[in-house]
C-alpha cells in the first residue's frame, strides 16, 4: 500500500487485551481506554532523563533572552507539553520574578506534566507471540484490530490527541530542558516515545491523549474497530461472548492457530470464525 493510499484507508493496528468479561463488553460501547503510564509494565516509559545542559550552548543571559524573544512574539505554536502554569513559569523565570524558580525546576514541573498524560498503545502486527504470551496473558485473551487514519485523528483538534511511532534505542537519550522550551513538538517525541532494544518486538505505535488517563473514552475520530481475534487458549464462554460482540459490531471474528506443517512460514496464523 503507498502512502497516499495509507491515508485515505488507513492502516491496521493491534491491540492486545486479557481474559477479561468486562473488556470484551466495552467494546460494543465505541469507547477506548486510555492507560496510565504510572502503571507501565515498563518503569522507564516516559521518564528520560530531563535537565538542564543549556549551558552547553548558552549563557544563561542570552538563553533568557533568547526564550523571552521567543515567548513574547509567540514563535512557537501553543503545545500540550507546556500548559498554562508552565508557561508562566517560564515568563517568571526569564523576567527573574521568582527567585527560587530554575531551569532544574522547570524541568520538574515538565516531567509531572508528561506522567499526567494518557496513553493507549497498539502494535503493527497480530501475529506477535510474544504479545500474545504477555499481554493477552498466554493465548486466553484476544487482540482487537483497528483501523487507523492518522490524517482523521489529527485533523479534529477536539480529540487532544497525537499519534506517535515508538523509538527504540540501547541507550535512552538524556532530554535538556532548552530542547523542550526551543522545539517542544520535537522534545515531546522523544519523552513520550522512546524504548529499549527489549522492546522492539512490541512494533508500537501510541495515542496520547494530553488531558485524560486511566479511563474510557469516546472512540477518537480516525480509529475504529476493523475484526476481532481470540487467543488460541480463550475459554468457550469468553469465545462465545466474543463472537456475540462481534456480531454486533458487524466485524469478522478469528482466532489464533498454530500451524503444524512445514510449509508454513510461521508458527500462527488466524482462522475466521
């Protein structure tokens, strides 16, 4: 598929889900839950390390004028990362009415500011055991296929949210705080989508929403729910529920197989219901 048809179709994503009654019902719902990332299975996700090396490139006179420049002409678009106590935050520190107030300290309030934030993640496959194995808690749950239109999702403002493709590195990158005040589009990629190596195998991308965490929400425009698959291992009662909430949505229902002949390419493949 080229990328002009990407956009005007979409892409499939996955998301992988637990044994759980309760998720399988909300699905009839079009609603999306949207995580807390202070509960990641993962302890470092949106914690770089965020300080202050301005100093590297700057005075600390021609940095503050630089940014008071900057803030008072309004050359940098008005972004989630810097909410409205941030920013005044920074017109004190550069006018030097507080203080106490210091790069280090911005730097705080930025890193509190991100962990408010909500996040859901998908993947680019169904057919990742590991996935499958961890999250869908060892082939009992299911996985849920969207289809995704970045250019839907972005287009309504309302939503509050960006879409981001997860980075991933041997060695986490050290953030400085002047990236976040002279390119914060740029800085927040990098705080909100950066892994380890270990976790290339999840292939993520995430929907970040800038106001609401740990709670359903109204299915974002751009996303909507493409088929349904069940882990090879789901109970008949949670299969029978899945095939019933499938029928509803009007979406093809499959589940998880494992291929046992060696022409095969891989281990799985997914057989319609």
């Amino acid at each position: 598929m080229t990328d002009q048809q990407q956009v005007r179709q979409g892409i499939s994503l996955y998301r992988f889900e637990p044994d759980d009654c309760k998720r399988l019902i909300q699905l009839q719902e079009n609603k999306i839950f949207i995580s807390n990332p202070n509960n990641f299975n993962d302890p470092l996700d949106l914690r770089l390390s965020l300080d202050d090396r301005s100093f590297n490139s700057f005075d600390e006179y021609n940095f503050k004028k630089l940014v008071k420049f900057i803030y008072d002409e309004k050359l940098i678009d008005d972004f989630y990362i810097l909410d409205d106590d941030i920013k005044r935050k920074i017109s004190d520190w550069h006018q030097e009415l507080d203080y106490f107030l210091g790069l280090k300290d911005l730097a705080d309030l930025i890193k509190k500011r991100i962990l408010s934030f909500g996040v859901q993640c998908f993947s680019l496959d169904f057919n990742i055991p590991l996935q499958w194995s961890h999250y869908s808690k060892a082939h009992k749950g299911f996985c849920i296929e969207y289809n995704f239109r970045p250019i839907d999702l972005e287009s309504n403002k309302q939503n509050n949210f960006a879409y981001y493709h997860v980075s991933y590195t041997n060695k986490l990158p050290k953030v400085c705080i002047s990236e976040v005040l002279l390119t914060p589009r740029q800085a927040m990629e990098k705080l909100l989508a950066t892994k380890t190596l270990e976790w290339t195998y999840e292939q993520e991308i995430r929907i970040v929403h800038f106001e609401k965490q740990g709670q359903l929400i109204d299915m974002p425009q751009g996303l909507s729910i493409k088929s349904l698959t069940a882990g090879e291992n789901m109970c008949e009662g949670h299969l029978n529920l899945l095939k019933k909430v499938g029928e509803k949505l009007n979406v093809p229902v499959y589940q998880m197989k494992r291929n046992y002949r060696d022409e095969f390419e891989s281990l799985w493949s997914r057989k319609e219901l």
